[in-house]
C-alpha cells in the first residue's frame, strides 16, 4: 500500500494561471473590472459554442441569476431532478418558485425524461436538466417536451465542461446554461461561475442583474431601476478561468482517460456499477461515480468507502434527494411520492478519485483494493 493518500479531487493548474494572476495583481486589476474578465467570457462562451457569457462569482449564483433573467418568480414551478446538488433547488427558491422533482434515469442517473410530463402544470415555467457527473442529459426529448409546453430551458452543467451530446457541447441547448468553476471541476477558477447564452436580450439582462442593476448601456446616476445582486467575478479569478479555459480540451481529455481506466480495471468485479454513457454522448468523467450492489459485490458502500480510507484513498458520498431534503419541507415543496432510482444512489453510491491529472498506477491501485475487498 502507498504511504502517500490519494485525495478525491484536487484542482490540476498548470497553464497560464500565474501568469495570468501576476499580471492582473501587477497592474492593480484585481476587482470586477479588468481584461481578464472579458477575456474569459470570451474564450469559455467560445469554447461551449455559444455567443455570449457572463461571469459570476459562483455557479449557484450562476442558476439564480439565469432564472430571474428568464422573469421566473413567485407562483412559477421549475422542473429538476430529484438527484442533484441542493444548489439547483435553492436557486429556484431564491427567485420564490416552486422546485417540482422528477426521479433519475436508472442508466444513465440523469433526469428521467419520461417522468417529466406527468410533473407539469399550468404553473410550470421552465426545466433544468442538469448533467450529472458530466454525463449529458437526453437533451432531444426535453427540448421537444419544452417546446409543446412552453417552457424555458435551463442548462444546469455544473459539472459538464466539454461534455457533448450528438456533437454539439452541453450549455448551447438551453436559453441560458449555467457553470461552475469551483476548485474540482474539470474547469477551475477557485471559486466562480458563469452564465452562457445566444440571445443578447438575456446577454444584456444578465449583465444587469449581475451588477446590482446598475444600466448596462450609458452612465451610472446611482438610480436603481430593479433589484439586482452583486455576483461579479474578480479579474483575478477570471486569470485563472482564462488559463484553464485555454488548456481545457487536454483536461477534458485527462478525465474521460480516467473514467475509461476506472471501467477498464473494475471491468470484472461483480457488483460495481458505473453510469451508462450514450453512444452518441461524451461523458467528461467529472467525478467516477460508482454504486455498489452489496448482494453481488460482498460488502456495503459503507464498508468499501471504510476500507479505501483505511488504505489512503478518498471518497465522497453521493447527493441526497431533494425529496428529503428539510430545507425544502420547510419550504413547502412536495416532498410526497416515491423517488427510487434516487434514493438507490444516494444509499449505495460514491466518488472515487477524480482529479484531471490522476495517473494510471494510482487507478490501478484503487481498483486493486476494491477488487480485494470483495467477497
């Protein structure tokens, strides 16, 4: 065994980001304004085949932001997956609209698509689709269901960088798609998200919220028309996004090696499942997701996650459904109904280690040890 600990995800910088930095600190552009933030809007908008971005501080902010663009509020449902980061729900609560769940896909762990129209009401407004793990949603099926119904698409690719469906990049499928650059994503700024979008009206409303309403076009007089919030990037963390963005293919390709390698190792250990990628989809491997089938395998998750640590290597559990999530009880969300593909993740899944510039042997290793672990 190593002495060394293998840790979950840690951020993989080895571009321009000093450069980049240094140069921002140097000429005093450390704040909101500066070329760097540009500069990156540009590049990472570019890079997902879209027109326009609009940093903000974070990805949760990122969907907050998308939603009140869109004028969602108050009396308004928005469709989400029942399996997700919380982040996704709380933005709907944010603009005060009702988060309406539907349960995962049992293959590909994304939002089931066929349960989507039996959620909709005359109050439902919009739907996000977020692409776990990496791992693109069915966007075919849930554009046409937006189309007949009217509805507003947002692109929840938190953890999607690169990742494409039918060979066009995940955040060009929606009015606005939303992105996180926190410090595992395969594109990282530390802390940091953006918004993408084709339509200059929403470019331009973005833009006006983010910046507490101050008018994007002409002077400020310090009169506030609306209420806006104040979720700008700094020049030095777009720095950052820009060098990441500039190497981004070679992260992308970093990642879906290592979820190829994941599979390749684990190929004959009864009971490890991993997520179903689409032939025609590529799933960037943002996070090697496995669940664990204790009657097949031998051992719980619990006991396998105990067993890697014992040996050095991390691990993370898996989100918890929005169904029972306290917060969003308290909220008045209809946590009714049964959400079993969810709950089946949540209970036997987990992160294994993920980072962009994990190495073959360490793989192996990790994979040695599940495999010895079972019974």
């Amino acid at each position: 065994m190593p002495n060394k600990r293998i840790s979950v995800c840690e951020p993989f910088l080895n571009g321009n980001e000093t450069k980049y930095v240094m140069d921002a600190v140097s000429t005093g552009w450390i704040s909101s304004s500066g070329s760097y933030v540009t500069k990156f809007e540009e590049a990472f908008s570019g890079y997902c085949g879209v027109k326009h971005g609009v940093a903000v501080c974070n990805g949760t902010v990122a969907l907050h932001l998308a939603l009140a663009a869109l004028g969602i509020g108050k009396g308004d449902e928005v469709i989400i997956p029942s399996f997700t980061m919380i982040a996704t729900a709380f933005a709907v609560c944010y603009v005060g609209a009702m988060p309406v769940f539907v349960d995962a896909d049992k293959d590909t762990w994304n939002i089931d698509v066929t349960k989507i129209e039996e959620k909709i009401t005359s109050r439902t407004k919009a739907i996000i689709p977020v692409h776990i793990f990496g791992n693109p949603c069915d966007m075919d099926a849930i554009v046409d269901i937006a189309k007949r119904h009217n509805l507003f698409i947002v692109e929840d690719a938190a953890e999607a960088h690169g990742a494409t469906y039918h060979g066009h990049k995940v955040g060009s499928f929606s009015d606005i798609a939303c992105f996180s650059f926190f410090a595992n994503k395969n594109v990282t700024t530390g802390e940091g998200g953006m918004c993408v979008t084709d339509d200059e009206r929403y470019d331009d409303l973005l833009r006006y919220y983010k910046n507490v309403c101050f008018p994007t076009h002409g002077p400020r007089n310090y009169l506030h028309d609306d209420i806006g919030f104040n979720y700008r990037m700094s020049n030095i963390h777009a720095a950052i996004g820009l060098a990441q963005t500039e190497k981004a293919d070679d992260y992308k390709k970093m990642r879906m090696t290592n979820h190829m390698l994941y599979k390749k190792h684990l190929a004959d250990v009864s009971g490890i499942i991993f997520q179903k990628d689409e032939e025609e989809s590529e799933n960037v491997g943002w996070m090697n997701t496995i669940i664990v089938d204790p009657d097949k395998y031998g051992r719980t998750s619990d006991e396998l996650i105990a067993h890697l640590k014992d040996n050095n290597i991390d691990t993370r559990l898996l989100f918890k459904s929005m169904h029972v999530q306290p917060a969003l009880k308290k909220y008045g969300c209809d946590c009714s109904g049964e959400y079993p593909v969810t709950d089946l993740l949540s209970e036997n899944g987990f992160y294994l280690p993920s980072a962009s510039n994990l190495n073959e042997e360490d793989i192996a290793h990790i994979c040695g040890v599940i495999h010895e672990f079972a019974r």
